[in-house]
C-alpha cells in the first residue's frame, strides 16, 4: 500500500516487521529443533500405525 507520494504507509511498514519477526522466530526454533535431534539417540520404536497407539502402563 502507498500514499500518494509513492511511500509505504507506516502500517505495511510495521505489519512486515512483524511477519519478519515471526519469520526470524520460526526459523530459530525448527533449528533448535533440529540440533536436538541429532544430539539424541536413535528412535527405539516401532513404525507405522502401531507406534501411535498409547501402552497402557503395568
């Protein structure tokens, strides 16, 4: 959106530094996630439908 002098109004100028923040925030934690994945083990379960199934506990 832009006035008539051809600026950029200052709510599209706030609304893309949010959605920049966001975007920032988003990609810090799928890459935390990420590093915590390869810093653990190996999944142990099985896979497909059966691993969703919750155990009761004995």
């Amino acid at each position: 959106m832009t006035n008539r002098k051809g600026t950029a109004s200052k709510t599209e100028d706030l609304r893309k530094a949010r959605l920049a923040e966001a975007l920032r925030a988003n990609l810090m934690k799928r890459k935390a996630q990420t590093r915590a994945r390869r810093a653990g083990e190996a999944d142990q379960r099985p896979q497909g439908i059966g691993a969703a199934q919750v155990k009761p506990e004995s």
